[in-house]
C-alpha cells in the first residue's frame, strides 16, 4: 500500500510520528458486505492519522478464541510488524479481552479493535461539553471489561490511535476507580439531558414543523444542512465529520419555519457504548416530524449503506418517522438505481439545489398535513403573518368578507385556525 519498508530510511524525523498500521480480518462464511467492511476500516484507520502499511484477511469457518485469526497468517503479520516497524495492529472485529491480550502479547505492540479506532475518532471530533462526556463514558464502558492488568494494553505511554479521549493514566486505573468516574459522568449527562429535554419540549409546543438529518458517515448531511440554512456547517469528506448534534430554524417558503437538525453519521458495527452513550444525541432525531435520510448515490456500496441506516432506525424504533430519502452526489454517480422512495436526485453542489429540496421537502409536508380553507376578516388580518409561521399558504385571495387563504397545517397545529371560526 505505498508504505516505506523502514523508518529508518527516511532522512528527516518528523516532530509528529505518524502512526504504522496494519489492518486485519477475519470473514465468516456468513460475512455480509466484508469487502465495504475492511475498506472502511483503512479508511477509518487514515481518518484517526494513521499511515496503513498492509492488509491481512483469512477466510475461517469461525473466529479463533485464542488470537481470532489462525496461526498461520499470525506468524505472516508477525514477520511484517517486526520488518516494517509497525506500531499497530488494528482488527475488523470486536475482540475478547482475552484474544486482545494474546495478540498483543504474541506480536509485541499495541493492537485495537474497529471499535476501539472508532471511539477514538469520537474522541477526535467532539467538540461540545456533552460531546465529550459521551465519548468518554462510551470508552470507559469499553476499556472496564479489558482490564487485564498485564502486557501492551496497560502500558500505552506512547499514547497514539486508540488511547485518545480519556488519556493514558485512565488505562492504569482500577476497576472501581473506572465505574466511579462511569457513575459520575452519568450523573452529569442526566443532568445534560434535563436540560436538552426541557429545550427539546419548548421546541414541541412552539408547534415549528421539525426535521431531522441522518444518514450513512460521509453521505453529505452537513452540506445538506449548509444549502436549506445557508449558514457554515462543518462538512468534510472524512468520516464523522460532524459528531455533535447542531440545530437551526430556518424558512422553507415564504414565512414557514422548521427545525432542521444534523446529527452524527451512522456506520457498519456502530459500537453499542457508543449507541447507549449517544441516546440522548439521537432523541433529537426521535423527535421530529420528518427524517431526511442521506444517501451517497456516487458509492458502489450505497444499497449496503441504506440497510446499515434504517437497521439502526430499527433499534432505535425510529422507522414509523416519516421519511424522504435524498441521494446526494448526482454529479458522480454512475448508473445509478434508487432503492427507496420517496426519493430526490440532486448534486448539493449544483446552483438550483436549494429550490429542488425545497420543493421535495414542501411536497412531502403537504402529504403529512392537513388541508384547511379559512377566510380571515379584515379585523384580523394582523394574524395572517403569524399563521404562515405554522402553514403552508398555497393560495390567497382577497374577498368581500376578508382574506381567503387555503394550505395545509400539521394536526397538531389545527387549534391555530379556530381564532377564525368566531
């Protein structure tokens, strides 16, 4: 993979080492999408800054319990880590502590698991107070089982890929020490969430029309965001570019408010410290009106991509939100076939992108709203602008009788229009 055979080659040290990798995997007769699997961990492995120098994979009937790969393609990764001064081998899979413990102690340097590169690359990106008490927690939820007390796993100090978020020290504490600091950063997502829950409840009542985006990591949601708010999202192309959840109100036509919310992207095996760690991250997404899935049309590996979203919509119990499925990235797809509807082809690069998803948004709101005619006297007309807050207006007319106008509203917010039935 274009990586030197030796350090000792290259004639100036760099102040930052970057960090040599290797990449391991073990597919099962019944894998599913193995291939998409290990290039996303090289390029998992590349987002957390690592330089990847090689790739192993073995065909097994089952995991080995010992090392989880067979002994044979052990002793090759073996002579490859001592030859090309490797500092790190990191597996596609979870590993036991156990098989942890053994593959460090047989190759002699630091070995982690997809799970364990991807918790570091949270740990990379939070950037909110509650961003990072998430990902520390998630990762002292996963360190506490791994405690094995001896070898590479308790004596990191060179730090590096899979050690970032709560720092070395954390690696050397004991097992009461470690749930001591899990109940007290719970305690303070509690309180997080109280307040996140009385903003979000404040947010339910106001009545605004609330969306949310969600999608695979690196599907475009953030450039999504960008194009409906017009306002600087930070987008990417790297995986989980953005991590803590950011709303902003916006006007979809006319004077119509809505909500829009990005959230943090989903991947293959999302480890489960980090789904229990993020609830409250992704209640913002539970709580709106409609979900607009994201979708990479220019990957080979989209289909795999939309099963992975709505399998862990599934576990959330998100699937009964209505949604509208947008494939991004038109501009590079080739022969592409959509799989869900109702669905949107479009380029977040291309110049009228905004008004195509105004249009598929407007359109699939009046699907979900309710149809209302009301004629407004023109002693109340000062309430007209108030009301375009909450509905669609297609059409207005003016008659003897006042202002006839005629839309759509959501159902919770058909109590607005009783002011003009007196």
């Amino acid at each position: 993979m274009g990586c030197p055979t030796s350090r000792k080659n290259n004639m100036i040290e760099t102040a930052v080492k970057t960090e040599r990798v290797v990449l391991v995997g073990v597919a099962l007769p019944d894998s599913h999408h193995f291939e998409m699997s290990m290039q996303e961990l090289e390029n998992l492995a590349k987002t957390a800054g690592a330089e990847v120098c090689g790739s192993y994979v073995q065909k097994r009937d089952r995991y080995d319990s010992k090392t989880f790969i067979g002994s044979g393609k052990l002793d090759e990764i073996a002579q490859l880590v001592e030859a090309d001064e490797i500092d790190t081998v990191i597996v596609n899979n979870r590993l036991t502590p156990r098989q942890n413990s053994n593959l460090e102690g047989i190759l002699g340097v630091k070995v982690i698991d997809r799970m364990q590169l991807i918790l570091d690359i949270f740990a990379m990106r939070a950037r909110s107070h509650e961003g990072k008490l998430q990902v520390h927690l998630a990762q002292l939820k996963y360190m506490l089982p791994r405690l094995v007390g001896q070898g590479v796993m308790l004596s990191r100090q060179a730090g590096g890929i899979g050690s970032r978020g709560p720092g070395e020290s954390q690696l050397e504490l004991n097992r009461r020490s470690i749930r001591n600091q899990i109940h007290d950063i719970e305690r303070q997502l509690k309180l997080v969430e109280k307040t996140r829950s009385i903003v979000r409840e404040k947010r339910v009542e106001s009545g605004v029309f609330k969306i949310g985006l969600i999608g695979y990591t690196n599907a475009g949601k953030s450039t999504i965001m960008n194009v409906l708010s017009q306002k600087d999202q930070y987008e990417a192309d790297e995986l989980f570019a953005t991590l803590d959840a950011t709303t902003k109100q916006i006007k979809l036509q006319d004077h119509f408010q809505v909500t829009l919310t990005d959230t943090v992207g989903f991947i293959q095996d999302l480890p489960t410290e980090l789904v229990s760690s993020f609830k409250s991250t992704l209640e913002e997404s539970r709580h709106v009106d409609l979900l607009l899935h994201v979708i990479d049309a220019s990957d080979a590996e989209h289909a795999a991509q939309e099963e992975v979203v709505l399998s862990i919509l599934k576990d959330l119990e998100m699937l009964d939100i209505p949604r509208l499925t947008i494939y991004n990235k038109a501009d590079m797809a080739e022969h592409f076939l959509p799989t869900l509807s109702p669905y949107v082809f479009l380029s977040a690069k291309s110049s009228n992108v905004k008004e195509i998803l105004q249009n598929a948004i407007v359109t699939k709101v009046g699907e979900l709203a309710e149809p209302f005619n009301v004629t407004i006297p023109f002693a109340k007309s000062y309430l007209t602008h108030d009301l375009s807050r909450y509905a669609l207006i297609f059409d207005r007319k003016v008659t003897e009788d006042g202002e006839h106008l005629s839309g759509v509203i959501m159902p919770s917010n058909l109590w607005r229009l009783e002011v003009f039935y007196d």
